[in-house]
C-alpha cells in the first residue's frame, strides 16, 4: 500500500465434500488464477492435490489482495492443511513468490518492502525467490532464505533441508559508483553552464536550460548525477522500495545506488508522471525521487500535467487518491528542465517569430512552476574552437568533490532540522537565520531587481542560490559577488526575451 508493506495472513481448511477450491478475501484476477497454478505445482512436485472442498482465506479480508506473490503461502499452506508436510515455523517466516506450474519459484515484485515490514513484525527470516534474495537481504537482522522451487521450501520448513541464509554487505554495494562512459570531462566549451550545474547540485536546485537545438542541453542533463552525492544507505533504501514495487530492481540486484536519472517524454500523462491506474502505482517523479527529473521540451508537455507538479515541487511527496484508497509517495527530486528559447528553436534575435509568438510559447510554462525553479541559464551554440579543441573538461569526479564538500557544509549547518539537507528545500525562517546580507549587497540587489526587471518571486531564489554559491566558496557569509552571480541565473525573470 503505496511504498509500505502489510502482512497477509493465508489461512487454507481442507475439508471434506465434492471437489471444489474457494478463494476467498478480496483477490483480484491474478490472485484467482492463482487456484490453477498453485495446485498443478503442487501435482507436479509431487504433492497429492487435496480431493474434498478446500477453502484458502486471505487476510485480512476487507483490503483488496492483487498480483502473484501469494502462490508460494498458499502452495505451503495447503501442504500443510492436507498433512502432506509437518512443521512448526510456518508463523515465524514470511513467504512469498510466483509458482511456475512445474513447481519453480519465480520473481516477485516488492520484496525489499516485505522483508522491512517481517523484520518490524518480529518474524525469524523470509522465504523468497532466488532471484529477489539478494534485494531482502540488505535488511539487517533478517535471516532471508532462497528457494528455487516448491519442494525446496517445504523441505526447508520441515527441516529436511538446510539453507544458510543470504548475506550482503551493503557497504560494498557502494563501492563502484562509476557511470558509464557519462562524464563532464566531453563536454566541449559551455563553462558557464558548468557552473550552473554544479551550483545547482550543490544545492540541490531546480534548473531550467535553455537554448536553440544541438547546444547540448541534454548531454549536459544527462551528466548532472555524476556530480550529485552519493546515495545515504537511508536514501538507497527509500528509492530501492519505489523501485522495487514497480519491478525495476533487476534479479540479483541488492539495492539502486545510483540517483536516478528519469527522463518522461513530452507526451506523458498526469497519471505518468505522477502515478495512478486503479490502484495507485509510483510515477515518473516517485522513480526519480533523490535522483533528477529531466524534462525536455518543457512547453510540450500539456501544461495541466506541468500544474500537477507543483505540490510534489514544494512538498517532496506526492498524494494520489483513487477509488481504492488514498496513498503517498516520496518525491523528492532536481527538477531539469530544458526548452528552446522560441518555437522556431533560434535565439530571440534571430528568430522570425513575432514577439507574441514568442510569448505565447514561454506562457505555456506557468508562474507558479517557474516560481519553483531557482536557476535559469542560457546555453549558447558551442564555438569551432571548443568544439575542435583536443583539451578535456574538467572531470565529473572532481566537479563532486566540490558539491560533496558544500553538501557536508549544509548538512552541519542544518544538524538542528531534521529532513533538510539542502539550501533549495529553505523556508522564510532558514532564508532569515542563514541568508541575512550587510547593508551594501542588500542595497546591491535592490538595484538588480529594480534594473532588471526582476519579479518579486525572484527574491527568495536569489538568496538560496547565493547562499549555495558562497558555500562553494567556503564563505560563511554571503558577499556582493555571490549574490551578483546569483541574479545572473534568473533569465527569465529578467525578461530577455520577445
């Protein structure tokens, strides 16, 4: 139920009268087909298929069960009720997993949560699939148990079998932290943009780039968490069980380690990106929680899924109620967006569109979301001579060492709040307690708002972004040059354009 687990109790009578399998409590199709499936397994490893009414009653019964997990208990259970195997641990472990109809253990989704909620309920161990053992394993203090197949899990419980429980040491989960061949060292040129970058990841920003085609806002994009720190076991935790109930922690993998990088099509819908179906399932923005959120082409995406983004934005969770319950999900992310500056995709000055054309392309992203992204920054065409230039960039690994370093400055600054961890997530009381300025730069950026143009929403963003800027400079306070850098990041507001 949303990212948390329940238990359900599966409660199997083997009785005597015709032949006939009721399945009760809630299921849903797949838990009825299951019927089929559990008993030709249970033929096929070599169990007898009971022959009087069997009744099988998931509890609790007033909470809708749904997809496959529950073959393996009710396969156990009915053994059990049938006398065909004896055992006492049946209520100590939890079990779950798919049945091939030849008796095999197939993934599930959802494990790492299940196994969360058996530890908090006091149980012994898990019996799970194989392939999801090592996903329940980074649970401390659980004895996980793979299986293969129906027999080997009732030869288990009856003490027939042994299996030394499934260990991993999540410390070393987070020893290779390499990308790929992704890294700021080919990114020819765009300096500026850089260090919007790594100002943004420092602090944890929202961005929006913009530029004509072939500029490289993508490329650019797609680098940023290469230079993002690295993933708190707390953090890899919470972002591996939204994974993992949508089926995206791939067999054999132990957790996500890595941020997540989620990059929707314009084209997506409100319930693909903020999650939905009958029963309510994690969205784009969910996936990309603790990781980025890239949305290309921001003024295609249909501007009442962009408006639903906003509470996620401010809140860092987002709710979604349907007919079968209400339920939230984490989703705290960077927002990098990326746009053309007109329709026709040319800069403003050589653009054939009219002044209200261009306007009316810039409307289609509204106040309020650009209200929540602090930093705007132009990306111009790349020049011959960086583009030709053999020298490398600087490389991602020392970009992090940067944002690392300010990361850690925020996290002592804020040792007394607890969930901010971040200058982008600052209220009006942070912003007066960290942010405060001398008279001079005060009067600095009073003549910057009133010179150019800039709109009163940008205030609180100018300040969270210098305060970002001067922790990169290792500055306890914030001068005139980071606040005067800070503005330079507020294009938009600046009203540049048509």
């Amino acid at each position: 139920m949303g990212i948390e687990a329940f238990a359900v109790e599966v409660e199997v009578n083997d009785g005597w009268g015709d032949t006939k399998v009721v399945l009760v409590g809630l299921p849903d199709a797949a838990v009825r087909e299951s019927r089929d499936r559990v008993f030709t397994a249970l033929s096929n490893s070599g169990f007898k298929v009971p022959m009087g009414r069997t009744t099988i009653n998931l509890a609790p019964a007033d909470v809708r069960k749904e997809g496959p997990s529950f073959d393996l208990p009710i396969a156990i259970a009915t053994a059990a009720a049938s006398e065909q195997m004896v055992s006492d641990q049946l209520d100590q472990f939890l079990l779950v997993g798919e049945l091939a109809l030849n008796g095999a253990v197939r993934p599930v989704k959802g494990v790492l949560p299940l196994a969360l909620r058996a530890r908090a309920d006091g149980r012994l161990g898990v019996i799970v699939p194989a392939a999801n053992a090592a996903e329940a394993a980074v649970v401390a203090g659980l004895n996980v148990i793979p299986v293969g197949n129906l027999r080997e899990a009732a030869a288990f419980l009856e003490g027939e079998l042994t299996i030394p429980p499934v260990r991993v040491d999540t410390a070393r989960l987070f020893d290779h932290q390499a990308d790929g061949d992704l890294d700021f060292a080919d990114v020819k040129g765009q300096e500026t943009v850089k260090r919007a970058l790594e100002i943004a990841a420092a602090g944890g920003h929202n961005l929006l780039l913009i530029g004509p085609p072939g500029t490289g806002k993508s490329m650019l994009a797609k680098r940023l968490p290469t230079i993002l720190p690295p993933l708190t076991l707390e953090e890899a935790l919470e972002t591996s069980k939204i994974h993992s109930i949508v089926g995206m922690i791939r067999p054999g993998q132990a957790l996500v380690t890595r941020r997540p990088f989620r990059a929707p099509h314009h084209t997506a819908s409100d319930a693909g990106l903020l999650g939905g179906s009958i029963h309510p399932t994690p969205g784009e923005i969910s996936l990309a929680h603790n990781g980025v959120l890239f949305l290309d082409e921001l003024p295609e995406f249909k501007r009442t899924v962009l408006e639903t983004m906003r509470q996620p934005l401010e809140e860092g969770e987002v709710t979604i109620s349907r007919a079968a319950g209400t339920v939230t999900f984490p989703s705290s992310f960077m927002l990098v967006a990326a746009m053309n500056p007109t329709p026709d995709g040319k800069m403003p000055g050589e653009s054939k569109c009219s002044p209200r054309e261009i306007q009316s392309y810039l409307g289609r992203v509204s106040g309020p979301l650009l209200d929540r992204i602090d930093i705007h920054i132009e990306v111009p065409a790349v020049k011959f001579q960086e583009m030709t230039s053999g020298r490398p960039g600087e490389p991602s690994a020392a970009i992090r060492a940067r944002v690392i370093a300010a990361r850690n400055r925020q996290l002592r600054r804020f040792a007394d709040r607890p969930g901010l961890v971040c200058n982008a997530r600052m209220g009006s009381r942070d912003l007066k307690a960290h942010c405060s300025l001398d008279e001079a730069t005060l009067e600095m950026l009073r003549f910057a708002m009133s010179d150019l143009n800039l709109s009163a929403r940008a205030y609180d963003r100018i300040l969270k972004v210098a305060r970002t800027i001067a922790d990169l400079a290792e500055s306890e306070s914030i001068t005139a040059d980071h606040v005067g850098e800070a503005v330079q990041f507020r294009s938009l507001d600046r009203q540049i354009w048509g």
